[in-house]
C-alpha cells in the first residue's frame, strides 16, 4: 500500500501486516485449514480480552452471530424485535430469518444511537427483544438499555459490529448484562479477520447453543471429532444448524489482531483528536465522544454538513482531492426494500430523516499516516471554502522541544495551533532541561531560527543550569528573559496577531510586557502556578531582606502582567479563585487545564513480562516523578511497609532532595518492597508505565497544595491508569469525579494503608476499569484537543477575529 499523499486516499483500508501474514501461513501448514485449534484459542482469547465470566463463540461473520442470537434466545414466528432504523440492513435482516417482525425505531440526535423514548412507544405484548446499535463505535449507556429491557421484560442482543474494543463507565462492551453482544471483523473494522465475527454471553447454555448451530447443529466440530480417540465418524445432528464456523486461518489473523487491538483503537483516538482539532472551527458538527466514561472505538468519524447542504457535492469535491468517504447509514426506513415492507414514511422517523442528509464519514484507520491525516484535514478545509480565521499567533516560553516533560507540553500547542490553519512563532531558549546540559546539536549563541513541524521557532542565549541554588535558577531564569525581550520577540513577533505567555513571570514577564507596552499586542496569560506563592511554599524564596524583597517585586511584576493581558487563563479552580482575590477582573479569567504529553502517555496492555524486578502475581504501585518536599512521599513508605508481606511493590523513579532520606526511611521501616529505580529516560516511562497496575500522586497538604493540578495527575490519566491519590483540594475532586481511584489526606498513613489494602484485595479487572474511567474523564476535560480549542479561542477573541 502506497503512502504517497499524491495517491487517492480510499475511505478504509485493513490495518494487515507481516505478523498475520505469517499467522495464516502456519494455520494452513498446520493442516487445519478449517474450523480447528486456532478458533478455540481465539475464542478464549477475545473471552478474556472482554471480562470475567463470558463465553466467547467465533463465527464467520457478525450477521451469523446475531441469527444466532436471536434463535438461542427464542425469537421466533408472531414475535417482534425493536431495531433501530439507523443501521445496516443486516440487524435488521436476521429478525426476518425467524419469521419474526423488526420493528424500527428512531435515534438520539447526538449520539444516533436507539433512541429508548422511542423505542418505549414501540413495545407491545408481542416485543420479544431489543437491538442496540453502538453506532460508529461510540456505546450506548449499557445501564440505561438493561433498565429499559427490564422495565419491558426484553431479552438484548448488542449489536456491536463497530465497538470493539470499546466501553461504558468502566465496563467493555459485551461485558454487560445483555442475552449476547456480536462483533464484526470485517475488512473496514477496528480489527479484522477478513470475514469473520464474534459472539458474547455470560449464558453457558446459550454459547452451547450457538456452538452447535453454527456447523449444521453437530454435536461434537470437526476439532473434537478428529483428535479424540473415539470413532470419528459419528455424530449426531441435535439442533438446526447452518455453516456458519470461523476458520483457523482466519482465527490465526484475529489473534494478531486483537494482540493489536488497543493500540489500533488509540491510534484511531488519536486521529479523531486531531480531525477534532483541525476542524473546530469550519462550518461542521463534529462527532460526539461520549462524555465522561465513554471509551470511543472510532470505527468511524461521521462529520455533520450544515442543514441544506449538498453532500453529494461535498463527497464529489473530496474525491477530486483525492479522498473517499462515504455515508453509515442511509436508514432502513428509506430503502425500498423495507419502506416497502413496513409501510414507513420518510418523516415517520424525523431525527433519522433529518441527519441523514448531512452525514459525511470520513477516512479514519489506524494504518493511516500522519501525510493521509493531513491530507484529510486539507481535502475538507478546502472543500468547505476555507477557515473562518487565520492568526498569527506568537508563543512565548522558556521550555520547548525538544526538552521532555512538561517542557514538551508548548510544542504540543504549537503544532495543534498550525492544525488549525494558524501562523504560529516561537521565542524559547536552547534545550537543557531538565539537566542544564544543552541538547545534542545545539550550542549557545545570541540567536538562532529553526522550523519545527511547520513552526517557526526563535531560539536565545540562557545561561544553563537546573541546579537547586537560587543563584543558578534565577540565573537561568533571568537570563532567559532578558535574551527574550532584547533579541527575541522584537523581531520574531513582528506583526502577530495575539501572544501566548508561559508562565512563570520571571522568564517571561520582560519579553511579555515589552510586546504589550511598546506594539499593543493582545496577549493570554497561561497562570500554571501562582507566583510569587510558589516560591514560598516550597521554601525556595528565603527569610532575609533580600528574599522579602524580592517576593514583594515579583508580585508587583505578576500583578503588571495580569493588567497588561487580554485574558488571564488558570489550570485550576482554584487557581482561579485566588486570581479573582489578588483583583483580576471576571471579565478576564478562563478556565484553561494543561493536557499530557499524549504522545508518550496513552493506554498501552499491562504487561505479562513487567520487567523492573517485578513478578506477573505482584500489585505494583508506581511513583514516577520528583523526589522533593512538595510531593511528600515519605507517608507512602511507611505505609508500603505494613503491606511488605501482602504482595505489594512499590516502584519509586525519579530523583530529587528527598531520595536519601526516603531511602533511609525504607531500611528504617523494612520496606523491602519500596525499590527506588532513580531517573529514567523519557522513552522508558510507558514501559514503566505499563507495569504498573496503579499510580500513586501525592502533594503535601498546604494551601498552595490544595489548587494545584499536579502533571502526573495529567499524564496517568491519560494513560489510562488506575490512580491512588494522597491529595486535598482541586486534585483529589479531580480523582473523585473520574473514577480513577482512591484518595486519602495528606500525610495520612493510617487512610493510606487502608487504601493500599484495598488495592491489593480488589480484583485486577476492577482495578483497570478505574483507569479505563480515567482515561474517558481525560479525553472530556484534560485532552491536548480540547486545551489547543480552549487556547485558541481565548486567542482569536484577544485578537478580536472570530473564533
């Protein structure tokens, strides 16, 4: 397959490599070119990959799987199933094979999904089942349809050709409640077989059943039959039956596949995100991700077309640049076969009628590279006449790529900014955090311009050091600052449009306030800690004249920052809350919350071979991160102590002005089980990552400690890890709501231990469906997309242009 961006770019293509080339390969040198071993190992596997207690039943294609569903379960001549009319013929379809009736039902207009208030008109004594469609990948509220099916004593069957692997606050699809969940692996899907699908159900009986069905209602399948050492030849036909089986080649490409599953899905994530980005601000409806505890499949990223547009124009103009697309679904109620059948109108079912003419899907596969996203993103801004606003945005901070961290969080920006269709300019200095050893192919220098991925980046002499003397941190700071205002922004940012400040004030107050005073340029303030508070808090500023002093200036020089912006933006509640006391005026403040560095933080399979020292039957706790007083760890230590015997480990990387003591406190209290594995590369965290079954964020309990938003808060939950939180304040609400974890007071060991039992008790299932929580609440409230939409926003009204 041609990655040429000059190349037409097809509307899906499978997601295939050597891997399941050489998985078939050997299936079929196997001897079992049919329905054999394979099958069975794929069944289990897909079983365990949903959740405890399901059987899993492979069959050659998810129709399959819903016919036989629909018979297990009883459906039969004179019964009728709700079905929604947003849907492929084939849910629909099957009810038919029965001689039962489908009876279609409308969407909710957000999600299309079935629409339950109308499906409650629809029941009559008659309405055997129901079928929810988990459209496009995005699940319907699995507690929600359980309570309908209950209320209207229905049996479910789930179709889910396009949700795997997808889920609903914290559960998979298909772990549910329903009779069965069916899945496709179809070409187009998130994983496929080529053909193929699946069958689910916590039903014992019901799996026999469709097990038998599947080959001719044969009691015992060819596998069974020819490795026992019972006449092969017989066997009885004990059911009606169909051919219906998977075969081990295909099975061999499915395990593969599902090896790959998660990363694919997040891959698809990550293309949405910036299909969502990029398309913010032109005349679309974009999909919806489900809000809170939604895990999004993205099998498809179906846009809206305003009311009265010419789709057919639209696609037409994307295949001349050189993309495919098309339409999921036209309803069943408008094609002929089933108007026909049901007697229907077209408005009979109004929202259905109505989103139809105006969806468009758009290319969205995991193989997709990033020149085939782009060119998407290009097909549709064209087609669509352009954006509504272009600004030449500035960004003005000390920390760029490519230093790691939360350094690397303004690159992120930048690069989502130019997405969007921005011009965007950098002044930064030269790479030496976190070490103040400058990076690799650089050198100090009074100036140097570089692009960075489409970014113009303006780079000035600092003096480099990340020391803890406040001579070499001022230093380094200040140095900054004056490089910035005397050599940066007087020419990189002639001409913008608006500026974007990244605190702290004594690296960017000068460059800022110079480009405010002197061109009148509109500016955003990003508050990521209060200042002078910090310096304060964590004992940094001293007690002498001259520290008093100081803090008095450096509040006067944050105060002049705050009246110079346009708007004054803040990563915590209450962050906000303290603004609003030092005078900041309403009209100014935004909500503004960083993201994580997504490309290193994002869910990834626990590892069966966690390395690190760590064996596959330990609970392992992981802190990454500062060894400092700020994070107060020490609690955690002795707490781990107590649970040195109970299988817990205590993984504690990173460095810092505590480690020795924290060391010392370990061989104090025979805590065997805490191992400090120091600093380690930034390339190595998602590995470590991975390890882990749960994540430990502390702060100390002080006021400046209750509104803070710590990164690695950011980071877990974007990795999708389940948390334990010895936090106050903002960051534990943030725990909390999520659902990702435990939280206990700061300096509370008696609570933590507590929770650390819990941990350890609870099963490991439970344990990453709260990190699965997690990760929805992030891609709600923290993601890079909805930070770069919320910046961009705060950046266009500054620079008086429509957003």
């Amino acid at each position: 397959m041609s990655d040429s961006v000059t190349d037409f770019l097809p509307f899906a293509l499978p997601d295939v490599g050597e891997p399941e080339i050489e998985a078939m390969v050997e299936a079929v040198r196997s001897g079992w070119v049919s329905s054999g071993p394979k099958v069975k190992e794929f069944e289990a596997a897909f079983a365990a990959a949903i959740g405890d207690g399901v059987e899993a039943v492979a069959l050659n294609s998810a129709t399959a799987g819903l016919h036989l569903a629909l018979e297990a379960i009883g459906v039969g001549p004179g019964d009728e199933v709700l079905v929604p009319t947003w849907t492929f013929t084939a849910t629909a379809e099957v009810v038919r094979y029965l001689g039962a009736t489908p009876v279609l039902v409308d969407v909710d207009p957000v999600t299309l999904n079935i629409d339950l208030a109308d499906a409650a008109t629809k029941v009559t004594p008659a309405t055997r089942a129901v079928m929810p469609v988990h459209f496009a990948g995005l699940p319907i509220d699995h507690e929600a349809i359980t309570d309908f099916a209950t209320t209207h004593r229905l049996a479910v069957v789930e179709d889910a050709a396009h949700a795997f692997p997808a889920s609903h606050a914290g559960v998979n699809v298909g772990a549910g409640r329903s009779e069965a969940t069916v899945y496709s692996f179809y070409a187009t899907k998130t994983m496929t077989t080529g053909e193929g699908g699946m069958l689910v159900t916590r039903d014992p009986a019901l799996a026999q059943r469709v097990r038998v069905m599947r080959l001719h209602g044969i009691n015992r399948d060819a596998f069974d039959r020819y490795r026992s050492d019972k006449p092969a030849w017989h066997y009885e036909v004990v059911a009606p039956g169909y051919k219906y089986n998977l075969t081990d080649p295909a099975a061999a490409m499915g395990l593969v596949q599902l090896g790959r599953a998660g990363q694919m899905r997040d891959r698809r994530a990550e293309i949405a995100s910036l299909y969502d980005a990029a398309f913010a601000d032109l005349d679309l409806e974009l999909p919806s991700w489900g809000g809170e505890g939604v895990g999004h499949s993205w099998h498809l990223y179906v846009v809206r077309l305003p009311q009265g547009s010419d789709r057919d124009a639209f696609v037409r103009a994307m295949a001349e640049r050189g993309v495919g697309t098309s339409v999921h679904f036209i309803p069943l109620h408008l094609q002929p076969y089933w108007r026909d059948l049901g007697g229907h109108a077209r408005d009979d079912f109004p929202v259905a009628a109505r989103e139809f003419d105006r969806v468009v899907s758009l290319p969205i596969f995991s193989s997709m590279t990033p020149e085939q996203v782009q060119k998407v993103i290009a097909a549709v801004t064209a087609t669509l006449g352009g954006r509504r606003s272009r600004v030449k945005i500035g960004l003005l901070t000390q920390w760029y790529d490519p230093e790691p961290g939360p350094a690397a969080l303004p690159g992120a920006l930048a690069r989502g900014l130019v997405a969007r269709g921005h011009d965007v300019k950098v002044v930064t200095g030269f790479p030496n955090y976190p070490t103040g050893q400058v990076a690799p192919g650089y050198r100090i220098r009074p100036r140097m311009v570089e692009e960075l991925d489409g970014v113009e980046v303006t780079r000035v002499a600092l003096y480099p050091s990340h020391d803890d003397s406040v001579r070499s941190r001022v230093t380094n700071y200040g140095s900054f600052g004056a490089s910035a205002a005397l050599m940066g922004v007087r020419k990189a940012f002639a001409g913008i449009d608006a500026l974007w400040v990244n605190y702290s004030p004594v690296t960017v107050a000068a460059p800022m306030l110079a480009q405010s005073w002197f061109r009148r340029t509109p500016s955003v303030v990003h508050v990521l800690d209060l200042w002078p508070d910090t310096l304060t808090a964590t004992g940094f500023a001293g007690s002498g004249i001259a520290s008093r002093a100081a803090v008095v200036g450096l509040n006067g020089l944050c105060n002049a920052m705050y009246r110079a912006g346009s708007k004054v933006a803040y990563v915590s509640p209450g962050v906000g809350e303290r603004l609003r006391e030092r005078g900041v005026p309403e009209s100014k403040l935004a909500y503004a919350p960083l993201w994580a560095n997504e490309s290193l933080f994002t869910p990834r399979e626990r590892q069966t071979e966690r390395g690190f020292g760590v064996t596959e039957h330990d609970r392992v706790l992981l802190y990454a991160g500062t060894l400092g007083r700020a994070q107060g760890l020490e609690p955690l230590v002795r707490a781990a102590a107590r649970l040195r015997d109970a299988g817990l480990v205590c993984l504690v990387a990173g460095s810092g002005t505590e480690e020795q003591r924290l060391r010392e406190v370990a061989d104090e209290m025979g805590a065997t089980n805490v191992r400090f594995l120091g600093r380690l590369a930034p390339e190595e965290m998602p590995t470590l990552m991975a390890a882990a079954d749960v994540h430990y964020v502390s702060l100390n309990d002080d006021p400046l400690a209750r509104i803070t938003m710590p990164s690695k808060l950011q980071a877990t939950l974007a990795a999708g890890g389940s948390i334990i939180g010895m936090l106050s304040g903002d960051a534990a609400d943030v725990v909390a709501d999520s659902g990702a974890g435990w939280v206990c007071r700061p300096d509370d060991v008696e609570g933590l231990a507590r929770v650390l039992a819990e941990f350890v008790a609870e099963e490991p299932a439970a344990v990453a469906a709260r990190g699965v929580a997690g990760r929805a609440y992030y891609e709600a409230h923290f993601s890079l997309a909805r930070g770069v939409e919320r910046i961009e926003s705060l950046l266009t009204e500054a620079a008086g242009v429509a957003s």
